[in-house]
C-alpha cells in the first residue's frame, strides 16, 4: 500500500491523534501541514478536502478521509500492527464511550476554556485570561476526569489492559490541559489518571508527535 498523507498542523489535538494512531501501529507518513487558521482561512483545495475547513484530512492511496474518529479507526484496521480496538463488543464499546467523553465534553473544556484562556488570552483574543471562563469551564473538567478516572476500572489504560483509541485521543488532550497550573493540579488529584498519563506521555508515539510547544519547553 502507499503512504498516507496526514493534512494540518503540529499543534492540533486532532492532527495528533491521527499521527498517534499512525506511529502506533509503525505506518511510515507524511504530515502536509495545512493551517485552516491561517489569514484568510482555509485554502479552497483544502475545503476539496474537508468541506467545514477544520483538522485533519487524510488521504491513502487515493482513498480521502476526514473526522480524527473516522481516521483512526480506518488506521487501524487497514495496517498491520498492534491492534488498537477491542475484539470484544464490550471493551470496544468502552474505547469509543471514553473518546465521545472526549470529543464531546472535554476537548472544548480542557483546551480551549482552559489552556487557551488561560495561556493564550492575551496573544490570541488581546485581552487578560476570563476568570469566570476558567471557572466554569474547571468544573465541567473535574466532572470529565472523575467519569474518565471511574470507566478505567483497573486500567492501566483508559480502558483496560492494553493501549487503545482512546488513550490516543485521550492524550493530546490531557497534554495541553496539564500546561495550566489548574489542569496540572487536577490531574494530580486524580492519582489513577495522573499514572495513565506518565505512562502514556512517555510511548515512542507521544515523543515522536510532541506539540511544538512541549517541544519549546524542553
């Protein structure tokens, strides 16, 4: 089979689940860094590809893909390589239970309500960082980490035994919302969580796909 083709940017969360499935199962790409964000928004030969304009897009031989869920999952099973999906009816219905957690109810909070309010405010809106924002947005965060933590049973995955989809879309989350000192505190109380992510920050996949800004941190 050919090369696939990843299109967006380092920094996206989304971007890096689907380079985090890639890596995982040992799939040589390439990353056609596309920013939808850019003045002037996204390129019209980009919207050919993603008509809402947002990240990723993916192509492989010929075969065009968007949505990070629908991508991942088509990693999976198209390549050889570990499997990243339960067999099981049950596991596999945890997997994709824990990533709609995540699309659903705490990317938006952790990321933007959060770490982007938090660190980015000024150079991003220019303006001070909105309190109340936080605030609420901290709440919505605790209640996605107590419903994360309770569906990993035993772990030491979010959902079970081995490493699966739902760790990779869980990641790069948790990779942002832990650059706030909030988000860092949190995760910390969250002792089942905070060993998930120590583990998972150190995989090959996690270092080879570092988000330029963990990577300017050193």
């Amino acid at each position: 089979m050919g090369r696939p083709t990843v299109f967006g940017v380092r920094r996206s969360v989304y971007v890096r689940v689907a380079r985090l499935a890639l890596e995982e199962k040992g799939v040589a790409y390439d990353l056609d860094e596309v920013d939808v964000f850019a003045p002037g928004g996204p390129p019209a030969a980009y919207l050919e590809r993603h008509p809402f304009g947002r990240m990723p897009a993916f192509e492989h031989d010929g075969f065009r893909l968007y949505e990070s869920g629908a991508i991942a999952r088509y990693v999976d099973e198209a390549f050889h390589g570990p499997a990243l999906q339960p067999a099981e009816p049950k596991a596999r219905a945890r997997v994709n239970q824990i990533i709609s957690i995540l699309d659903s109810y705490a990317y938006r909070t952790m990321v933007w309500d959060v770490m982007i309010e938090r660190l980015r405010a000024r150079e991003v809106h220019g303006r001070d960082p909105d309190e109340a924002r936080i605030a609420a947005a901290l709440a919505r965060a605790e209640t996605c980490c107590r419903a994360v933590a309770a569906l990993m049973g035993d772990g030491p995955w979010l959902a079970g035994p081995a490493a699966t989809l739902a760790d990779l879309h869980a990641a790069p989350v948790f990779a942002y919302f832990r650059r706030t000192p909030e988000g860092a505190a949190m995760l910390a109380r969250h002792g089942a969580l905070k060993r998930w992510w120590d583990a998972v920050d150190a995989r090959p996949s996690m270092v080879a796909t570092r988000f330029p800004v963990e990577l300017a941190a050193g």
